[in-house]
C-alpha cells in the first residue's frame, strides 16, 4: 500500500517541475466532435429499435439505457423475469442484425 501512495503525484506541482494531472481542468462537457460522434451512433441505434414492438423496446430501453435490472423491467410491464429477460435479448438480437445489415 506504501508503494502505491508513494507513486502518487503531489497534488500541485511535481518536484521535477512539472505539472500533476491534478491541476489540469476538469470538464464534464464532451467537445464538439465528441457530441456530433455520440449523436451519430445514438442515431445509428435508435433506428432498429423504433421497429421494435413497443413492449420489447420499452424493455430494452429500461435495460440498457436506463440501467434497470430484469426483475425491476418485469415488475414495471407486469410480466415474468424469464419473458423480461426475452424481451431484452431479442431485442438486442434485432439491432445488432440491423447494424450488421448496415455494414
């Protein structure tokens, strides 16, 4: 454990004079290009799963996007974990189809 604190940079500037990763801004925004690839591959997605039908979507949209778990997903459309998890699964199934179509 020593070694490792050890390895670990100053908090300001290092000894050699150089500045910590510390001091470098911290921006949560992505840049321009950033924002305009992340646009283009949402966009990419949402294609296939617009057709879908609307309970596998919804499913499929809890699980990935949303970050539900399958029992939560069930619970919310009023079915069982095992055809939750179906949903998911077939849905994933028809946009990775869909995107190998593409290319």
């Amino acid at each position: 454990m020593d070694a490792v604190i050890r390895n670990f940079p100053p908090r300001s500037d290092r000894p050699d004079g150089r500045p910590s990763y510390m001091d470098a801004p911290v921006t949560d925004r992505p840049s321009q290009e950033e924002a305009l690839v992340s646009r283009d591959e949402l966009r990419v997605v949402l294609a296939p799963m617009a057709e879908l039908p609307e309970r596998t979507r919804i499913a499929l949209e809890m699980h990935r996007f949303d970050g539900f778990r399958l029992k939560e997903i069930a619970a919310h459309l009023g079915i069982s974990v095992a055809l939750a998890h179906a949903l998911v699964y077939e849905g994933l199934e028809h946009c990775r189809r869909r995107l190998a179509e593409r290319g």
